[in-house]
C-alpha cells in the first residue's frame, strides 16, 4: 500500500540528491583554475541530462530489472514498461515504483560526476560524453544490480552498502585513479603553482553536498521512519567529525588549519558513512568520521606524493579511500538492534560480516578499475582524450565550450 508521507519523504529525497551534483560542480569548479571553471560545470551538468535519459531508457533496467544471472538486469523494464505507479516491493513496499526510480536516478548521474575531479583540466568533452556513458551502462549499472538489485550476488552473500559505498564511491575513486594515471598530469603539475581559483565556490558547493547528503544517505531508507533519522543523524556526525579531524591534522602537521582541507575532510567523512550509515550509531559514526579524516587525509596529502600521480581534485584519496573505510566499517560497526535488515559486525559478534563487506570492497575495485581502463584505451583510439597542449594552455572552457566564466575571449 502507498504511504503518502513514504512516497513525499523519498522525492524530497530525490530532489536534495539531483541538488547535489550542482553542488559538486561548485565544489569542484572552485578548486580548478579560472579558465576551466566552465568546463567542470558543463561536465556535471550534462550528466544531469545525459544519465537522466539513459536512466529512462535503459539504465534503470539494467540496474534493477528482473534478475539474469544473479549478474544484470534483464530488459524487461526498457523505456520504463512496467515501472508504474503501484510499489515494487522487492524495493520499496510503501511507495510508487516510478518514485524509487527516480530516487536511484539521482545516484546513477553523481556517480561518474565524481571523477571528473581525475582529468580535469586536460579531458575533451567528446571524450568525456563517451567514456561516461559507457561507464554508467557498463560498470554502474552492473555493479548496481549486484549490490542492490533483487537476485544480485552481492546482495545474495549479504553485503551491507545502505547507499552506496560501494556501487559510487568505491568505483568512482579507483575509475578516478586509473583515468588520472593514463591521462597523464597536467602542464606544469609539479613546477609551477596550481591553486584553486576560487575557494568561497568549493565553501558553497560543499555546503550543497552536506545539505544535499542527507538526502542521499536518510532517503536511502525509503521510508520516513526512524531508521531515516538513524541515517540522518550518523551522516552529519561523521562529517563532522571528520572534517575536524582533518582540520586538526593540518594544525597539528602543517602550522595552520585551511578551509580547503576543513571542506575536504567534511566531504570525506560525508563519502565514508554513506555505506554504513543505515547500520551504525551516532558514537560509531564518530570513529568512522575520525578514521575517514584520518586515512583521506594521508591519502590526499602523501600516497599521491609517494606515486606522483596528478589526481587533481584528490578523487581516489577522498572517494575511493573513503568508500572504502566505510564499507569495511560496515562490517565493524553494523547492529541489528539498529537496522533488523542488516546485520552484526565484527565488533558485535559477527566476523563474517567484516570479510564479506572485503570481498565486496576487492570486487568493486578490481572491477571498476579494469573497465575503465579498458574504456579509456577504446576511447582514445577512436577520438583521443586528452586536449591538445594549445588547447591546455588556453583553457578547457574556451577550446572546448567557447565560453569565458568571467568575461573576456570568446570564440
């Protein structure tokens, strides 16, 4: 039966998620140089247009349709056939189908926004228009199915990611990585200085991320129930927490807290709970939180030192990393006595919870990784994906959009 104050709750939800990729655009966009502040916006926007139709079409389908294989969807659900006004409820019992989808919509087009932060600054937006759609087509919607489609496999072994630790931020981080490390760094990455060009954006876009957050992580209950407020409360505690313990390191390690690492650890702990936050209390959403800080800041500020790799907008520290200490706290952390849908961690008495949430985590990775290498070697044989060096120089927003962010040339 439809609940109304269910199905109100959930495109709320909706609308605060699709309100997210915006955000990550302003977030993002701060952190590159002015004359390619355009070319960020344009990439998230366009996935608002671009997933949003595919999601229609086909993806949705392909994501939670019918089971083939414990592996895919089939296509039964193309085009949207079937997907009605009355609950599916092997996903959500009080509210439209039609409203679920939507709801999972919103993930489908921030997803691949993620690693945008990876190339930017050298990506062509053909190439870019390519690679993320066979990306969603074929690596989220397929890994979308296993964690959280009826009869996926991984769901079958029982792994916890209430809303998306795995299926986003573990396989956007590492996409991120590869793409950052086959692109090559950008003109001058090392000798000269890169700074953000504008930091009150990534202030407002990370605010937009928080606000937006909570949509992403209490809305993953389908249901405005208590289990949502659980949700709602950990997702802003373990942001909080971690952008202090991020704020710290920096007083601590470097003389003076930033804003910019104050931001980035908040967005941090924001990517770590998201698997766990449906599962965990507030007191575990405070370890989770100093643990996100912790580990993505020496990610940030010393893996990508160690392999010199131009990560630019530090995707893989922050999502990957991050995704990946929350999907492990998960399986450290979870209670049923929070969450009867879920399950015990290690701390709780259950193991076995813990080396199904690292099967899940390798799973994710080596996959992710692998399609997107191979995507990215079939993409630049056929159109290239890196800019020319003129048109690095110049800047992506003028040799890619003929645009200017602030005035000046346009072509």
């Amino acid at each position: 039966m439809i609940d109304s104050g269910d199905t109100a709750f959930v495109l709320v939800g909706s609308a605060l998620v699709l309100l997210m990729t915006p955000g990550l655009a302003l977030f993002y966009g701060g952190m590159v140089r002015r004359k390619n502040v355009l070319s960020i916006l344009m990439q998230c926007f366009i996935l608002m247009c671009l997933i949003g139709v595919q999601w229609v079409l086909f993806g949705y389908s392909i994501a939670f349709g019918p089971d083939l294989g414990h592996l895919i969807g089939s296509l039964k659900w193309i085009g949207l056939s079937g997907v009605g006004m009355q609950p599916n409820p092997d996903y959500a019992a009080t509210i439209p189908h039609q409203a679920f989808m939507i709801f999972q919509a919103m993930f489908a087009v921030i997803t691949p926004a993620l690693f945008i932060g990876a190339f930017a600054e050298r990506i062509k937006f053909s190439s870019f228009f390519i690679f993320a759609l066979l990306w969603s087509a074929l690596v989220y919607d397929p890994l979308a199915h296993w964690v959280w489609g009826a009869g996926g496999w991984l769901r079958n072994l029982g792994v916890l990611d209430f809303a998306g630790g795995t299926v986003v931020h573990i396989s956007a981080g590492i996409s991120a990585l590869a793409l950052a490390i086959m692109i090559g760094k950008r003109k001058g990455y090392g000798e000269i200085p890169i700074p953000p060009h504008n930091l009150p954006f990534t202030v407002l876009g990370t605010g937009l991320l928080w606000f937006g957050w909570f949509g992403f992580n209490a809305a993953s209950a389908l249901a405005a129930n208590g289990l949502a407020v659980n949700a709602f409360v950990t997702t802003n505690t373990a942001a909080a927490a971690a952008g202090l313990t991020w704020a710290l390191l920096e007083w601590t390690l470097r003389g003076k807290p930033t804003m910019l690492g104050c931001a980035s650890g908040a967005i941090a702990g924001l990517a770590t709970i998201t698997p766990a936050c449906g599962f965990v209390g507030p007191l575990s959403a405070i370890a989770i939180g100093i643990g996100a800080g912790f580990f993505c800041y020496f990610a940030v500020t010393k893996v990508k030192a160690w392999f010199s790799y131009d990560d630019a907008l530090d995707v893989f520290g922050v999502h990957c990393i991050g995704g990946i200490v929350g999907t492990l706290s998960a399986g450290l952390f979870a209670q049923k006595a929070i969450n009867s849908a879920g399950n015990d961690g290690l701390f709780f008495g259950n193991p076995h919870q813990f080396l199904i949430q690292l099967l899940a985590v390798v799973v994710t990775v080596v996959f992710g990784l692998v399609m997107s290498l191979i995507f990215y070697r079939v993409v630049d044989k056929l159109i290239g994906m890196r800019v020319e060096a003129e048109d690095e120089d110049r800047g992506l927003d003028l040799s890619q959009h003929s645009e200017s962010a602030y005035g000046g040339e346009a072509e």
